[in-house]
C-alpha cells in the first residue's frame, strides 16, 4: 500500500543501512566544520589583538616620524579666537554678528 503512494520508497531498511547513512552525515558536517575553519584566518577575526597568554592588548607603538600637521585655522576660526582672547562677547565677520560662547557656555 505504501509502496503505491511512495514509488521511490526501499522494501525494506535495515539498522546497518541506518548506522551508515548517520556516519556519512556527521563526517560531512566534521569535514564542512574544518573546511570554513581554514578560511578564516586569525587577522579576519573581530576584536582586538591580544598578547599570548597575558589579557594585554597588544597597542601599535606610536612612530616618531608620522607627526599629523597641525590644521590650518580658517578666518573665521581666527576671527573667534582672537576675539574670544580679548575678552569680546560679540563681533562681526563678513557683515553678520557672532558671539564668542563655546558650546555649552550660557
């Protein structure tokens, strides 16, 4: 009766023929686990890099040669400090009036 609705369905399994089947599965899945292990190498993982055996993060020493320039200070910018140096509450660039509060000032 099963066999009519299930054409493709074998007489009969044995427990060997079961056995076999769960063997070949989990050495797939052990083979699949190793395959994406090589894949990822150590510099891909997330986080930071950590000394062997310590819980020290490993930290790039700085170098004395890569000084960043220091910013050129738009007129604006210059306009501010100086007037902010003296002691000005307000002053006037391009036509428009500014105050000298640095954020969070009242």
């Amino acid at each position: 009766m099963a066999k009519d609705k299930y054409p493709n369905l074998p007489d009969a399994v044995t427990k060997p023929q079961i056995a076999s089947d769960k063997k070949a599965a989990k050495e797939e899945t052990e083979s699949r686990k190793a395959d994406a292990k090589k894949r990822i190498s150590p510099s891909d993982k997330v986080g930071p890099k950590m000394d062997r055996g310590t819980t020290k993060k490993v930290t790039a020493k700085p170098s004395a040669s890569k000084k960043t320039p220091p910013k050129a200070t738009s007129a604006f910018g210059k306009a501010f400090a100086e007037n902010r140096k003296s002691g000005a509450k307000e002053f006037t660039f391009g036509g428009k009036k500014y105050n000298t509060k640095i954020k969070g000032e009242k």
